[in-house]
C-alpha cells in the first residue's frame, strides 16, 4: 500500500465541512501561572483554511456557506475531527458547529 502526503492544499472539504487552523493554547493563567501541557485546555477559535462548496438543499442546489478562508471562528468546544498535518494542529467541522466569527 502507497503511502499518501496529506497537506493543507491537498485536503478538500465536502458539503458543508471547513477546515480550520486551531490557534495555540494559552501557556499561562490570568494570574501568570505557567500550565503543563496536560492541563491546559483544547483552544476554541481557529482560522478558516478551506471550506467544502456548502450544504445541498432538498431541491439539489447548494447554499452559500456563511464563512470563508481567512475568517477566525469560534466553534463548539467538543465538535469536528481533529487532524495534525506536519507540526500544525486543525480541526475539520461541519459549518452549524461554528458559533461566531470573531474580529
């Protein structure tokens, strides 16, 4: 079996899905307490890297998807698929798992 080179440019999300640069973990506390890296908590806002060509309608036609590459988004913290290509971290979610596009 061939082994296959995943990167960000060769992945193509379908339907409705984005993928999303997630943005690194805070180090410290508010109170400047240094966290180890097991206690520090998954990051919620990520940059729009990609997005698939949007959710099919009933009669066939596609929906524009309210987001696009290069928005930062909040999404719910527990949704997509968790992906590492190379040192980067992403996550792939389907579109209703984002909450907010953040300025």
């Amino acid at each position: 079996m061939a082994a296959v080179s995943l990167s960000v440019s060769t992945v193509k999300p379908l339907g409705d899905r984005v993928f999303v640069k997630v943005s690194a973990a805070e180090e410290k506390t508010a109170g400047g307490i240094l966290l180890p890296d097991n206690a520090k908590e998954k990051p919620q806002v990520g940059e729009i890297v990609n997005i698939g060509p949007g959710k099919r309608n009933d009669d066939g036609s596609r929906s524009e998807p309210e987001v696009k590459v290069g928005d930062k988004v909040l999404y719910s913290k527990y949704a997509g698929t968790d992906i590492k290509l190379g040192s980067e971290e992403y996550v792939l979610l389907s579109e209703k798992d984002i909450l907010a596009i953040v300025s």
